[in-house]
C-alpha cells in the first residue's frame, strides 16, 4: 500500500507543476519585436517604427509626430510605420518610400532590406 501512496503522490506532484496549455500565449496576442530608425533626407525628417523581423509584405502606415504609443502598436502588429515631422510634407516622404518599394532612392541604402516588405496604399 505504501508504494501505491508514493506513486500517487508523484503522479500528483508532476500534474501540478507540469505547464498549462493555458500559460501559452494565443496566436493572435503574438507581439514581434520591434526597432526604431529615423531618417532626415532631402529635408524630410521622420522616424520609422518596424517589426525587427520583416517577413511577407507588412501595411506602410504614415502617422503625424507625437503619435507614437499608435506607431508602437501598430508596429508590435506588423505594420511599418513612418512617424513624419511635418505633415505637410506627407507626399514627399511617400515619393521617397515609393523609390524605396523598387529599391532605388535615397534611403535605398539604409533601409534596403525593407524593399518589398511594405505595401503602401494610394488615397
């Protein structure tokens, strides 16, 4: 009898300490890591908010400065998010991500590796 209590104390003992399914995180609270650059080209200064890891074509999100817990966000769900300095300037830092898209232009060489990893939608 002794060894059937020792048993089952055991048994016990590794249900209670063995992990959940429900500690796991769910697929849809995956959060990726993010980075933050910034670039100041022809007069266009603006920070830039992207999954570390860009796998696939991500959103091209351009949000105004002083938005940046949204582009932390929306960057943490994959999106790339450019952070402009001067709305008004807003057609000239899409030209230059639109150069980038066929890998040419100014920022070509800084942020080369994100040509065809965004996709900009046209208002």
């Amino acid at each position: 009898m002794a060894i059937v209590r020792v048993l089952v104390a055991v048994a016990c003992a590794m249900v209670l300490t063995a992990p959940a399914t429900a500690a796991t995180a769910r697929q849809d609270e995956y959060r990726p890591a993010t980075m933050t650059m910034r670039y100041d080209v022809e007069g266009l200064t603006a920070a830039v908010h992207a999954p570390r890891t860009l796998v696939g074509v991500r959103p091209l999100v351009f949000l105004p400065r002083g938005s940046e817990v949204h582009a932390l966000e929306f960057a943490s769900r994959g999106c790339v998010v450019v952070l402009v300095d001067d709305p008004f300037a807003l057609g000239g830092h899409r030209g230059l991500w639109r150069a980038l898209g066929t890998g040419t232009g100014p920022l070509a060489e800084r942020f080369g590796g994100f040509a065809g990893h965004f996709s900009a939608a046209e208002p």
